[in-house]
C-alpha cells in the first residue's frame, strides 16, 4: 500500500478536485482516516484500558497515567505473555457483502450492544452502515442483521443473545453478521434477534 | 579453641549446612576461618559481582557446588537492559582452568552462553548437577553438549528460562550409557522435542524422581512415561489436552493411578478442564500444586481439584479460583504453609476475581501458612489486620494490588495501617512487598517494628525522604532494598552510606536521586559499586548536569570494585 500522502497534494488546488477522499492511506476501506494507522487498534486500545491512558479517561487522577510504566504490575514476562495471550479475545468478523474480513477483541466489550456499535464503526462501508442501522431501527420487523457466531466446535446454531455476554465471549471463535433470512435456516428459536454457534 | 586438633573441627563443622553458619563460623579465629574454608564445598554467592572467581578459588579450594546469583530481582519485570551484565563465563572459565572439581552449579538471573555450557560440560568429569533459574543467552545446543559431554549428570534444571530453541536433537544426545538421572526439567522450552528419545531416555533412567515437560509433550507421550516410571515423585506435565473417551486417557488414568510417590504436580501449560478428573486419584498425596500456568480452567473447576488436596503444603494457582475457591482451600488445606495467587488479567479495573476476602479466608483457615504472594485488584485495612491477627507466622509476605496508588476501598484511607499490623504481628518476617497507596506511616512502621526484615520491596509509595529514611535506619538486618517511583531523594540516600556496606544492595530507580547525589555516595564510599543505567542517553549529553535526576541506580558492596564488563550505558561511579 502506498504511504500515506500529505493532505495537500500539488494537484488537488489546481484541478479543485476534493482528492482527500481518494488519497490513498494505510488502512481498510472504510476505516476513518483519521484513525491511527500502523497500530493493531484493539491491542492498543486494551493496554490503554488497563492503564486507564483513553482520551476519555483524562480526568482521572494522574496517579492512574503511573501505571503505564515499566515494572508494573510486578509480573514475569513469561507469566504477562500467557495473561495478555488469553486476554485479548481477538475473533474474526465476517460480514455478508464487505469484501474483508476484520478483527474484533471481545475482552473490549461488556455487552451485546456495546459489541454491535464497535462492529458499527469497523464496517462503516456505505452498504454496511445501512444494514446495521437497519437492525437498530427494525428490531421487531425481522428484516435486519443478525450476527452469527461460529464457534471451535460447531455443534449447533446458538442464536446471540441466548447466551449470557460472558460465556459467549469465552466460547466465541467467529463472528459473521448475515441477514437474518439466512439465520433462520439455523435453529430459529426467537426469530428476531441474533444468532451463534458454539 | 586451640586444644581440638583440627579434624575434630573439620567434622563438627561437616554439621553446619547453611552457608550462614559456616560463614559464622569463619569468623570466630584464624584457626577456624582455616579449617573452614578448607573444608567448605558448597559455596553461595549472592551478587556475582561481589566478588571473583579467582579469589573464591583460592579461598575454597575444594569447592564443589556453586550458586551464583546475577541480575537485580526488578530485572524479572524488565526493568534492567538485556545485556547488563550477569555472566557466568568467567567463573566457569576460572574453575576450569585451576581444576575445581565442580559438580554442581546453580545459576539466577545470570547470562549463560552455548559456550559456557560447552565449556562446562567437558572440564568437569564429576559434574552431576545443573540448575537454571531465569537465565537467558543459552540455546538448546548448550543443553545438547551438556546431554553429550556429562557422564554422571543427575539433575538438569531449567526454571522459566529464556532459551533460543534451535529445535534441535538435544535430548537424543544423552548417550544410551546415560542411566543416572534423577531430575529433568525442560519444561520452559519452546519447541518441539523428539519424542522418541523422551521415551527411551526415560525408560532407562531408572533413577528418575523429578521430571518436568514443556508443552510440546502430549498427553500420550506422558501416559507412556508414567507407566514406566511410577517412582516418580516430582511430576510437571506438558499439553494435557485429550479426548476423554480416548484409549489414550484410559492409559493415562490407569498409569497415574499406579504413581503413589507423586508429591508434587505442575505443568498443565495446555489443559482441557474435561481432562483434570484423570488426577483425582493422586490428589490426596500431593504436598505441592501448582497450576499457575494452566489457563482456562474455570473457578468450579480448580475447587472440585482442591477438594482432594487435604495434605497440600504448598499452592501456585491462579486468581480465578476466586474468593470462593480460596474459602475451599481454607477449610482443605490444613498443612497449607505457601500460597501464591496469580493474576489471569492485568486490567486494573476488571471484574475482581480475588478480593480481601479470600485472603481473610485463608488466613483464618491455614495457621501454618507463612508464606504469601498475593495479586488482587482491592484490599482493605480492616482484612490485613484481621489476616495479621490470624496469621502472626509468615516470614514472607508479598501483596500486589494491580491498581497501584488504591486506596482502602471502604475507608479511602491509605493501607499504613495495614501493613503495620503485619510487621507488628509477624516478628519473623524477612521479606516484604507493598502495594497500594502508602505515606511515610508504613516506613514508620516498618522501621520500628521489622527487625528480621532482610528483603524490602517498595513501588509507588511514601510522600518523603523520611520514609526511606525509616526503613534504613530501623531494620538491621536489612539485605536488598528494592524501590521504584516513589518520591525518595538524596537526603535519603546519603544519610546514612555506611549502611549500605551492611546490605547485599539497593535499587533505585524513578525516585527522586540526582546524578550528584549519586557521585557523592560513590565518592564516601570506595566498596560500593554505585551504578547508574543510563539507556536512551538520557545523560550522554550533559554528563556533568548534576542535578538531573538518575531514572536507574543500583549499588552494591563490593571486595573487588567495579566491575570491567559493564556495558555502555552503565556507568559506575
């Protein structure tokens, strides 16, 4: 991928194009470009939540920031790998119709909800958006997205939402948002809402 | 003291084990210090630079074992630059070269090459024992010239090491006339091991007692080891992962049930929980568990195990054994003397899977415990004193709150007093380690109350010099005083320097000591190493800036001044 190019380019003055929507960046389609690039952002973002550094997190006391440094907490490298191997909860998300595949970390999150605005953001693809908020809108119609979770041993079709958020955190491997048409020909036990397997 | 000829002495001195008494002993009369140091094999040195080979040869000429120990302890937590320093090279190069004949050699926190254990493996014919405790600068083709070249090796002990896993066909390298092992350890290697050479090695190592695998090792392999050796009384298993329903587990099951001598049990570096049922059976023998490494296993899970366990000595577990689960081992474990909590989660801010509770519980439940490590997102006043009260035991006693700078949760107060009441109560305690917010108070009540305290470790705590000034002033028997970020400056440093002399070392680092206060103590004391880490160049470029503040300081006394293979960025002063 080409580099990122500075916002004004010598050409787009003088053809007065708007070219920043092309300029080609490091970074998935869709994706804000105003994100940080080169960073795994669901990584960084955990290590920012341990250590209480997110931008939101300002006001609290600087005693929090401490803790961002080296040493703490007293814990063999050997020991933090293992930790932060298991902790960070990476699943892959599929979503019918994007052409790319993105990584969620589950840990992130304490909630169906909070889950489906963070995939919001991530698929934030024109055609995407428009399923998603469809979902939001049009819970009761049945017409919207449902995600679908497969997980190591597909055994049966769980719809999401059955499941407590922690075990299905745990025992979550994949994550696939599908029309909720598709969904259906699994065990359609609520037909609204999601589905999963596990 | 003249009148006993000296083999009288030589044989009522073959009683003192510990090098303590022994070095007591030397000090009593020149005649004294002669027979002993004549007569001492193993000898203990606890900051490799402290002293050198050449001179510890010469006083102890029919040295037999040495235990050398390199790095700073905060090196665990990467606080010290890879290549500082630590290497044993030297001292295996020296003993080699004036015909000490080594049989042991154990190693912590030091830098060991290929080399090293090249050299090792052929310049000593008796060598019969390696122990390795986080070392690093080794691969597995040291290990495989150790395998090859040491006829009589007994033990080879690798303990959460770093080693360059070249993959290679180190374990097939023990020659088939090697019968004489009594204790393998591999288990902190990474790669794959020939399985084939496992099993034969292990079928003819009749002697075997303790035997410890990585993860590479899978469950069937394990099930074929233990049914040819179930003498075996120190077991560490690798993958323990299985389809229950397999001939393979039914093998493993009736192989374990055959092992009775097991005492100890560890591994579980890759567990199924469906497959820990298979040591039920074993479970009433064992006198230590560890099961710190085994993730996934959910709390219920770790309580239907401990349910077993009523001899249990000694507990490495993780922290989602919960409150409640440590309410089981309370009222289990009655022998319970050691127990070390590991966190699963570093978030400061997840959901609390120990809390002051379980540690209440326990207190109340284990009256020989005397030994704590402890990692917990909160903890209050109200359970230290409650846990001193019950506990008045522990000699070592280590609380990490993850969130450092907490508070007590229900008062908002500091935990002074907390602390406070553990060294009030525990009179024999000879390490500590402090977490949580902390003002000069704890130091207050360290000092006066800590007299056995050898090993101190302090992060993030106190509001001035007094507090440092407390602690160096009160605990005579003061050995390693470890700080970081806290708010301790050269006032404190430079009190009192001849203390320092009486201690192994000091730490610093974060705090609030300057370049010249630094440089002043190594000026009034010439036996000190005062040694500054400077990475970054943070002070390449203004050397003679004396007030700014030194980021890593760590000094030790010395009988052979600094040290020549320091590496750039460590300056000593």
């Amino acid at each position: 991928m080409a580099p990122e190019m500075g916002k004004k380019s010598p050409g787009s003055d003088v053809t007065g194009l708007n070219l920043t929507e092309t300029e080609l960046t490091l970074g998935l389609p869709g994706e804000n470009r105003n994100s940080r690039s080169g960073n795994k952002r669901g990584f960084s973002e955990t290590v920012d939540k341990i250590f209480g550094d997110d931008k939101s997190d300002e006001a609290k006391s600087p005693t929090a920031k401490k803790a961002q440094v080296v040493g703490w907490p007293p814990v063999r490298s050997l020991r933090k790998n293992i930790i932060l191997m298991k902790s960070c909860k990476y699943v892959k998300v599929a979503v019918d119709g994007a052409p790319y595949l993105r990584k969620v970390d589950l840990e992130m999150y304490n909630s169906y909800q909070q889950l489906l605005g963070a995939l919001e953001d991530l698929f934030s693809c024109f055609t995407i958006r428009d399923y998603l908020e469809r979902k939001l809108m049009d819970s009761v119609s049945g017409s919207e997205y449902v995600p679908h979770v497969r997980g190591q041993r597909l055994v049966t079709g769980m719809l999401v939402g059955d499941v407590p958020w922690k075990m299905f955190v745990e025992s979550c491997k994949r994550l696939r948002l599908m029309k909720s048409s598709e969904a259906n020909g699994l065990e359609p036990r609520t037909p609204s809402k999601c589905s999963s397997t596990s | 003291m003249n009148y006993f000829p000296e083999e009288v002495l030589e044989h009522v001195f073959d009683f003192l084990k510990s090098h303590r008494d022994r070095n007591a002993v030397s000090l009593v009369c020149k005649s004294w210090y002669r027979v002993e140091r004549f007569s001492r094999e193993r000898v203990f040195i606890g900051n490799c630079y402290a002293i050198n080979p050449d001179r510890l040869i010469e006083r102890f000429p029919r040295l037999r074992s040495l235990t050398l120990k390199g790095k700073p302890h905060f090196a665990d937590f990467n606080l010290v630059p890879h290549d500082w320093g630590g290497f044993v090279y030297p001292w295996i190069d020296a003993m080699a070269k004036r015909g000490v004949n080594l049989e042991e050699l154990r190693l912590k926190r030091m830098v060991v090459s290929d080399e090293g254990l090249e050299l090792l493996s052929r310049s000593f014919v008796n060598f019969k024992s390696l122990i390795l405790v986080s070392c690093e600068g080794f691969t597995t083709d040291g290990l495989a010239a150790i395998a090859s070249n040491c006829r009589f090796l007994r033990e080879l002990d690798l303990q959460e090491n770093e080693v360059e896993d070249h993959r290679g066909q180190w374990l097939s390298c023990f020659p088939d006339s090697c019968t004489s092992l009594v204790s393998l350890n591999f288990a902190c290697l990474k790669g794959e091991v020939n399985l084939a050479a496992l099993e034969r090695l292990m079928a003819r190592s009749c002697n075997l007692r303790s035997l410890k695998l990585n993860h590479a090792v899978p469950l069937d392999t394990l099930q074929k080891i233990l049914a040819q050796a179930p003498q075996l009384v120190d077991l560490g298993t690798g993958s323990f992962v299985s389809d229950p329903d397999s001939e393979t587990f039914r093998r493993l099951r009736t192989a374990i049930q055959k092992c009775a001598s097991i005492k100890s049990l560890s591994g579980f570096l890759e567990v199924a929980p469906c497959c820990l049922p298979a040591i039920y059976p074993i479970c009433l023998n064992l006198t230590t568990l560890n099961l710190s490494y085994a993730q996934g296993i959910h709390g219920s899970e770790l309580i239907k195990l401990i349910r077993h366990c009523g001899k249990l000595q000694r507990l490495w577990i993780l922290d989602c054994i919960g409150d409640k689960g440590l309410g089981v081992v309370a009222s289990t474990c009655k022998e319970l003397q050691e127990l070390r909590v590991f966190p699963s989660d570093l978030h400061g801010d997840g959901h609390a899977a120990v809390t002051e509770e379980g540690l209440v519980a326990i207190s109340a439940g284990c009256p020989k415990l005397h030994s704590l490590l402890y990692f917990c997102q909160q903890m209050t006043n109200a359970a230290l004193i409650t846990v001193a009260k019950n506990c008045p035991n522990f000699t070592r006693f280590r609380l990490c709150i993850i969130n450092p700078t907490i508070p007590d949760p229900v008062t908002m107060q500091p935990l002074d007093e907390g602390f406070g009441a553990i060294v009030q109560s525990c009179k024999g305690l000879r390490r500590l380690s402090l977490s949580g917010l902390l003002t000069d108070q704890v130091f207050l009540y360290i000092g006066m109350y800590a007299e056995q305290l050898e090993m101190l470790s302090v992060a993030f705590a106190g509001d001035s010099d007094k507090g440092m000034l407390c602690v160096l002033n009160g605990c005579k028997k003061l050995k390693k005083l470890e700080i970081m970020d806290s708010p301790f400056g050269n006032l404190a440093l430079l009190t009192d320097v001849g203390k320092y002399e009486t201690m192994r070392s000091l730490w610093m680092s974060s705090c609030e000591v300057t370049l010249g206060g630094c440089k002043t103590l190594a000026k009034k004391m010439p036996r000190l190493n005062v040694e500054i880490i400077n990475e970054g160049d943070q002070m390449e470029a203004t050397p003679d800036d004396d007030r700014q503040k030194v980021e890593k300081m760590y000094l030790y006394r010395s009988l052979v001044g600094a040290r020549r293979d320091a590496p750039d960025f460590v300056w000593t002063l």
